[in-house]
C-alpha cells in the first residue's frame, strides 16, 4: 500500500476520533484539555494507520493464498491427467504383451520373476497371482541349466546376447523349446533386470527334425532301389546256377548240402532286397479302406506266438476305418511287436490300445488337421537310453549284434517308411527300465 493511502486512512481515524470525543463532550458536559483532544486524535490516526498496513497484509496473503491454491489445483489435475494417461498406457502394454503369442518375462537380478504375459503363463502353467518371485530356473530344462545360468551373468556383466535357444518345461511335463532375445537393464550402472522375449518353435523344431529324417530315408531309398534291382538281378543269376549244379549231382553227393546252404543264403538275399524295395518307389503301399482291429489282433497273435508274453488290448466298438496297405501294415505291427518280445525277455504285458483321434492345427503335430486312428504298444521292457532314443528309426542303427541276422537294424526304419507313406505318423516314449510305448497315427477313410 502506498504511503498516501495510509495517510488518508490516518486522516480518518483522527476525524473519527474527533467526532467521538466531540459525542463524549456533549453527553457528558465534561471539558477536557486541549492536549487530550490532541492524544485523542494522535491514537486515532495511529491505529487507522496500523489498520491499513494490516488490511493491505491480508489482502496480499488473502491473494498469494488464492493464487497458491489455483496452482496447486491446476498441478493437481496436471498430475491426474498424468495419472491416467500412465494408466491408460500401462493397460494398453498390457494388453498387447498379453495378446502377443511371444512369451515374455521380467526377471530380477537375483533370477526371480517380476513379469510374465499371458502367453508365458498359458504355457508354463503358472497362474498370475504365482508369477512374481518364482525363480525363473525352476522352468528350464535341466539340460539347459549351466548354459543359460553362463548366458544370465554374461548378461548381469553388460554383455549383449543377439538370440538365446533353450528349453522351457511346463508344470505338465511338457518340454517347450523357444528361441528369442534378451536384455539387461540397469540403473544407476547397476544391474535391476533382464527382459526376454521368446517364440515357442516346439513345433517347428519337431517338423525340422521330421524333415530332415523324411529326406534322409528317401536319400536311402533312392540308393536303396537301385541296388536292390541289381543286387536282385545277380542273386537270381546265382540261384539259377546252384539250383542247376544241385541237379546235375546224384542226392548222396557231399555236395547237396553245401549247394543247400548256398540256396540258403541267396533266399535270405533276396529277402533282404524286398527291404530295401520298401525304401523306393517300387515300395508304394496298395491301400484299401479296411477295418485295422482283426489285421491288428491276428498280427500281434503271430509275433507273440511260442512266448510267454500276455497281450491285453483295448479296441473301442465305433472304431474308424483306415487306408492302408495291408500287408505293410502286418510287417509294422510284426516288427513293434518283436522289438516288445525282445525288450521284455520273453515275459511281461504288452498292451494294445486304439482310439479315434482328431487333430486340429495347433496341437503341435506334424500331421495335417483331420480324423486319425491311433495304436499304441505299451511294452514293460527295459526301455530306450535317451541319448539313443532319436536314432531309432534310422537305417542299420542297432544295440543288437549286426553279426546275427535278428540285429540288422532295419525292422523301425521300414516301420518308419511304410507309416510316412500311408501319411501317418509314427512316435515313441521310453525311459530306461520304464518300458516303450510306439505310436502310430494312421488317416481314416
């Protein structure tokens, strides 16, 4: 406030005190000096004075207060704004990380969860309220431990890793491979988290080795018929030969059983030759649309005749019918069940299951969409080793002895061939002193 004011608001308060006295003189008849009407006054225009300062105080305060009000309203409501719109973006990541089919994770320094979508958890198995604080190397696979704990501090060090590949395993079992990439955060220099996101490539891994197997063989074949017709072609020269010396001897000659066992093993030549013409062209299935129950219980009967091995199957009445080639089939069902005569040693159970199947596109198969009748052998045999079990199928790989004629190592390769080519799919479990389960998957017709 300006000091003219002041001193007009002091002109006032000593003209009001004036008054006042000049009211008090008349009411009350008193004179008093004229050195009190001048204190009088004096009192008036100092507290009028003191008053104005005060007045124009509060109306400052009074106006700093209300203008400190108003910002802090309007930061409030900045701040709300801000809040929401966080909000809405936070739910709006979530919601992409949640709908993306990548798995996506946060892990803490310490290897615990801090995130994971739902994809990650759809897979694994874990529910949301689950995620925060479990560590994260419960769900890799064994196999994978040291190589992905060596890629965690590499990480944790600063160090930059383009692709990681490893192997999830969900809480059913199942083992999940994935590929994808990975990065440390860090604060302050120090590290806080590393963020992944990776793609389940199960599927295409499994199709990848599938391919790899499908060309392998048919390499085989391709060889495998051209040695066969020749190899055919001068056994039968061969046998021709034998069979005319044989003749030309008296049946007492030393030589007839000689020239026998010659015979012998030329048969058991050209035996091997229709092998081999399972793996080429000449192999083709003649397909017919049959019920597989009686081809399967007679077949199975046959290989498991003269033992002691007790055959239980499960075969529902409403069973759908197959294409198949019926004498290739007999020869699949013969060797999977001497394999499970073999494993068992000639005593235990072999369990026979068939069911109606319908795949879909997403079950991860290798097989198109459609109605399949599986079969399956359940042996309670001393099991495939791991580190052998992916080699099953391919061409002389035995644990027999390739000296006998019962370990050639051929029986689950022409299995292999003959179910690829009636467009199915064959599998197999095992653990070692757990038995084997084979799988076959056939198309119904």
């Amino acid at each position: 406030m300006s000091l003219t004011l002041k001193v007009i608001y002091a002109a006032a308060g000593g003209l009001l005190a004036f008054l006042v006295h000049s009211l008090n003189l008349q009411a009350t008849k008193h004179v008093d000096h004229v050195y009190q009407y001048a204190a009088s006054i004096l009192v008036g225009a100092l507290v009028a004075y003191f008053i104005a300062g005060t007045h124009h105080g509060w109306l400052e305060r009074t106006s700093a207060l209300e203008t400190a009000n108003a910002d802090l309203k309007r930061e409030m409501e900045e701040r709300l704004q801000a809040e929401m719109a966080l909000r809405e973006s936070e739910e709006r990541f979530r919601d992409l990380f949640d709908n993306s089919v990548d798995l996506i994770q946060v892990v803490s320094s310490e290897g615990k969860m801090l995130y994971a979508n739902l994809s990650w958890r759809e897979n694994i198995g874990i529910a949301e309220e689950e995620v925060e604080g479990f560590p994260v190397f419960d769900i890799i696979h064994p196999d994978q431990h040291a190589h992905c704990m060596e890629m965690f501090k590499r990480m944790l060090s600063g160090e930059k890793i383009d692709s990681l590949e490893t192997e999830f395993v969900a809480r059913d079992g199942r083992r999940i491979c994935v590929e994808g990439r990975c990065n440390c955060r860090f604060v302050d220099g120090k590290p806080v988290s590393i963020r992944g996101i990776f793609r389940d490539v199960t599927e295409s891994r499994q199709m990848e080795k599938e391919l790899q197997k499908a060309q392998k063989l048919e390499s085989i074949g391709i060889l495998a018929g051209g040695i066969a017709h020749d190899f055919n072609n001068l056994l039968s020269g061969l046998v021709g030969v034998v069979t005319f010396v044989r003749s030309s001897l008296p049946p007492e000659d030393k030589m007839i059983p000689i020239l026998l066992e010659a015979q012998d093993a030329c048969m058991q030549g050209k035996e091997l030759t229709s092998k081999f013409l399972t793996f080429a062209e000449g192999g083709a299935p003649f397909k017919k649309c049959i019920s597989i129950a009686l081809l399967l219980e007679k077949a199975t009967g046959v290989a498991l005749s003269g033992s002691s091995i007790e055959c239980e199957f499960a075969i529902p009445l409403d069973l759908w019918r197959v294409y198949v080639d019926e004498n290739q089939m007999q020869q699949v069902i013969n060797n999977l069940v001497i394999n499970a005569r073999e494993a068992m040693g000639e005593k235990g159970l072999l369990k026979v299951k068939v069911e109606n199947t319908v795949f879909t596109a997403v079950e991860g198969f290798t097989l198109p969409p459609g109605k399949y009748v599986r079969i399956s052998f359940t042996d309670q045999g001393v099991g495939i080793p791991p580190d052998i079990l992916s080699k099953i199928f391919d061409p002389y790989f035995t644990t027999k002895n390739m000296a006998s004629r019962r370990g050639m190592g051929f029986g689950l390769s022409i299995c292999y061939s003959i179910i690829k080519k009636h467009e199915g799919l064959i599998t197999v479990e095992s653990q070692k002193g757990m038995g084997t389960s084979f799988h076959i998957f056939l198309p119904s017709c």
